[in-house]
C-alpha cells in the first residue's frame, strides 16, 4: 500500500478543516450500527448534507485484501465520486489521482465511537485513501471546566453539544438507545448532569429473560402498537391492563414518560431560574426546546408531550411549558460545532498575529504554572511591556505582577489574553482589584527596571526552556531574561515557589471532606472558632458554610477556606472546643 494514502493519527490533536475544505466525513458508531455524514465546509458551519447508516464493520471485512472496496460499499455515491472519481472503480490508485485534483488532498474524517474495536476497523478502512482520521475526546466537546466529568460518554457529550448548536442552550437531550439517557445544559453552557438508565427493549428483554411467564415483545411489536395507539381512533395502553403483553408496554411507557416529565420539569426550574449569565456567543433557547435522539427517540418524543402522545393513558398533569422534537443526527452535529469553534479560534489567532505592536503593548495577560500562591490560585497576571524581533520573529515581553519576566511567541500570547479575558485580575474580599495598579502603556520606569535585551538573549532562552522542560517537567517556573552583566551566559531559572501544603490539600480534595472540620478567623484582632456545616455547588460559585461558635454565619471561598484552615493550624491549640 501507497504510504502516501495512511491516515493521520487519530492520537493527533483536532485539527479544522481548512477555509479550502468544502467535503467533511463524519461517523458515529452506536452500539449495533455506524451512522455517517457528509458536510459542506466551513462558508456553511459545517452543516450536514446527507446521512446514512450502516451494519458495524466485521473482523473480516479488514482481514481481506481488498479494503479499498469494502470502504467503497459502506459509502453512497456521492462520497465514493468525491474520494475515487466518478465512474471509477474503487482503488487505492484512483484515490490517490482524484486527491491531487483537490485544493487540499486529504479527507477530514471526525468519529465518535465508544466502540473501539469499530473505531480501529474504521481506521484501518481509511488507510487506504488519503485522509486525516480524528477520533473525537470528550474535553473537545465540553471542558472540566464546563462540567464534563472523565467517564462521561463522548456521545453523550457529542449529543449535548449538537443540541447546543441548533437551538443554543440551556439544552435538554434524552438518547434512546440500549440505554436511555439524558444530559443537560443551564443557560451559561455548563453541563447540569444527567441519567443513564436501561433502554425501553433493554426493560422488555430483561423481563423476558428473567422470568419464564413473561413474553419476549420484539422491535415489531413495540412500533405496531405504537403506531395503532396513534392511527385516527387508536387505542392508549391502559394504566389497568387485562393482558400481559399490554401491561408490559403500559408500564414501561409509563415509567419513561413519568421520569422525562420530571427530568424536564427540574430543567426548567434549575436551568431557566439560574442568576448565571447566558453564555456568551451562543443562541438562548428561548423555546425551551427538548431534543430526543437515539433509536428509539420518536417513542421518546411521543410520551414526553402533553398527555403522553396518546400512547399511554393520561391523567391531569403539571402544566409545563417546552417543546419536545426529534433530531436522529444529534452527534453530527455536535462534531459540526466543535469544528465551528476551532475553525473561528483559528481565525481569531490570524487576526490576532496580524495586530500591530502599539495594540499590544500595555494590556493585560495570564498564565498557569505549576506552582501555586498562598491562596490556591496558580494562574499569574501580568502587562505587556515590549515587543522586539530576534531573528525575524517577534517576541512579546511580559512583566507579572510578582516581578517576574517572560519572553513570548504570538502563539503563546494569544493563550494568555484568552486566559486573562476568562479569569481577570485577582480581587480582594472588597472586590477590588489585586495586583499591579499599573495599567495601560509602561511607563519609561517599568522599561528601565527591565533586563536589558541582548541580541542573544532568545537563543539563551531556548536553550534554557529545553533544559527546563527535560530536567523539570512537573514544574516550570517563570524565567528572567538575560541582564547586562550576564552577557553570554544563560539567565539563572527563578527558585520556584514553595506550594502551600494546606493549599495544595485543599485543591486535591473531595470539598465535601472539608465538612465537620475546625477554623479560625480574625477579626479585628480577635480569632474566633467555627465548623465547616456543608458544602453547597447548586449554584456557582461553591462554597463552605460557616458556623462560628458565637452562633454567626459565614460563606467561605476555597481561598477563605485555606486562610481559616491555615489560622487554625497556628492558634487551634488554644480552640475552647479542642480543649474541652
């Protein structure tokens, strides 16, 4: 086989399709079949064009010596002209002649698969034409930040954020499958949670096979009765059955629909009553729009309107406002948002490097290291004091806020204004701002404490970034610049910081554990003792409740926890409650 027709990693990070690009292949493989999309390119939001669903790949299907034509089998006509030619016969030959007619050769292939026995077949099919194979990570989809907890599925996250993408959020998606499940959004793009349950054939399966008087009710017979129950004079399940097959369905078409309702009913007050602001960039789903997917995602659709879609008998309910539809396609489309939003990101950084030095100059940055503040916080601010160009490429001088100096590419400068416009400047308990009260362009004072700038300077700062990262890899402290006495000679690395012992337990525990513990706080020169009573993270941010033993109540950030953990550990011996 032709080298030049493997697949990229599928290990390599996403990278988007290009402005070029105007023929992207999307698959998701679900539990019994692959479902596939061709999209439009980047001018078009990635949107789909066409979909099709497939049997998974058998081992024999890339055991043989002809993968190339069980690919071509698995695609429709359109795909198999783009990829081969029109009225071509499948090769690796023809692949290769019809990629170089193309702007850009490769294929850009993104999957989504909890399956990785398909994902490795589809892989291997894909070998054998010029293509860039991307398997999808769940942090592309949702950040820890934004809730995704690590064992969460990426078709569950995949499913959130195609919603999210059509009708913006909050976002509310029910998935029908082998199992049934549903994920949700709040209004600010942070994912709420969800459930994961046996799907509706998984209940009516585990029933017949678990007990011998109860009959095994298959595919046909569940959406006969679903389609009589909803024909012109059609019949709801009753609640009170008088055959086994009907009571059955009736109960497990009750229990879905009882627990949707109250799923949705608990997602309008939680999601649509939060004081979190709308998230920026994104569509509000004003319409309050509940999306089911997954095979069995009409039946869901169906019992999660008013009155259950007639498919089970209804008493008077809960008057609850939204609207309930169903959209099969859920992951291609989420694949399609996240390549929106790294196609834009890849913009903004061109617009970005394209600024002038004078837009530069005088704003604010932030970077995380590896080494912490007495507070817990390891995230450094700092101003942008100097642009200068050493051997053709222009470096960015930052000066944080603790005196320390750095040297940046473009690239690594862009990272540090997304950082800072997330996070801002660090604020004391007043909410004033902390830090450096410089703002704005340096003054000529700043730029003369600065290190003067050798014209060997960056190639000492390599060489010593390349040693860091060999030598130190946990932690790589900010480094100082080369000054005029040490000419020739690499810069000494900034002693690191010592990490607080309380703050780094703070930060690597469960916040739960923290409750029944003791704390000291002072005030105005007295300590007073008090108990950690709870944790609470219903709402953001989250925090420790406080009960001093005076009766007074207080609600502690993670930074007042580690102060009040940190008193306590000077002055507890003298708490009365100890003593006692």
């Amino acid at each position: 086989m032709s080298t030049e027709a493997n697949v990229a990693s599928s290990s390599s990070p996403l990278i988007p399709p290009s402005d070029q690009e105007e023929y992207i292949l999307t698959i998701s493989s679900g539990n019994t079949h692959l479902h596939w999309a061709t999209h439009h390119g980047v001018m078009d939001d990635f949107n789909p064009k066409i979909f099709w669903r497939t049997p998974h790949i058998h081992e024999d299907d890339v055991t043989g010596d002809n993968l190339v034509a069980v690919l071509s089998r698995l695609i429709p006509d359109d795909t198999h002209d783009y990829i081969f030619g029109k009225d071509e016969e499948a090769s690796i030959e023809a692949a290769l002649r019809q990629s170089k007619l193309r702007a850009v050769p490769t294929l850009g292939v993104y999957v989504v698969s909890t399956n990785r026995t398909q994902a490795q077949r589809i892989e291997k099919l894909l070998q054998t034409i010029p293509s860039r194979f991307h398997l999808m990570q769940g942090d592309e989809f949702f950040s820890k930040k934004e809730g995704r907890y690590d064992d969460m599925g990426t078709d569950r996250l995949a499913t959130l954020a195609g919603a999210a993408h059509m009708h913006g959020h909050p976002a509310l998606v029910f998935d029908g499958g082998t199992a049934t499940t549903y994920s949700a959004t709040d209004c600010a793009g942070n994912i709420l949670g969800g459930g994961i349950g046996p799907g509706l054939h998984s209940k009516l399966e585990s029933m017949a096979q678990n007990a011998d008087a109860l009959p095994n009710i298959s595919r046909k017979d569940v959406e006969d009765r679903v389609r009589s129950a909803c024909a012109e004079g059609g019949k709801p399940l009753p609640t009170f059955a008088t055959n086994t097959q009907e009571a059955m369905l009736g109960d497990v078409f009750q229990e879905l629909a009882l627990k949707g309702r109250n799923v949705i009913g608990h997602w309008l007050q939680k999601a649509y009553n939060s004081s979190k602001p709308h998230k920026a960039g994104w569509k509000l789903n004003t319409e309050k729009k509940v999306l089911c997917t997954g095979g069995d995602g009409e039946i869901l659709q169906l019992l999660l309107q008013p009155h259950s879609g007639g498919l089970i008998e209804a008493v008077a309910e809960e008057d609850l406002e939204y609207e309930v539809e169903v959209s099969k396609h859920l992951i291609h489309y989420g694949i399609a948002a996240v390549l929106c939003k790294q196609a834009k990101l890849q913009q903004k950084k061109k617009e970005f490097g394209n600024k002038g030095d004078e837009d530069h100059v005088g704003k604010r940055v932030a970077k995380v290291f590896d080494v912490e503040t007495d507070d817990g916080d390891n995230i450094y601010r700092g101003t942008v004091v100097e642009v200068f160009e050493v051997d053709g490429k222009k470096e960015y001088r930052i000066k944080y806020d603790d005196g320390d100096v750095e040297d940046v590419y473009v690239e690594t400068l862009f990272d540090m204004y997304e950082l800072y416009a997330a996070h801002g400047d660090k604020t004391d308990k007043n909410g004033k701002t902390k830090g450096s009260a410089k703002r704005g362009r340096p003054s000529k004072a700043d730029l003369d404490d600065m290190p003067a700038i050798k014209s060997n300077a960056p190639k000492k700062t390599e060489k010593k970034e390349k040693k860091t990262k060999k030598e130190k890899p946990a932690k790589s402290p900010k480094e100082k610049k080369v000054s005029d006495d040490d000419e020739g000679a690499a810069a000494p690395a900034k002693k690191a910081k010592t990490i607080d012992p309380i703050a780094a337990m703070v930060n690597s525990s469960q916040p739960k554990s923290f409750v029944r513990q003791r704390v000291a706080k002072d005030f105005d020169g007295e300590t007073y003792y008090g108990t950690v009573m709870e944790y609470d993270d219903n709402e953001e941010p989250a925090f420790w409740h406080i009960q001093y033993d005076d009766g007074d109540e207080e609600d502690y950030s993670k930074k007042d926890l580690i102060k009040a953990l940190k008193l306590y550990k000077a002055v507890g011996k003298e708490d009365p409650c100890a003593k006692g």
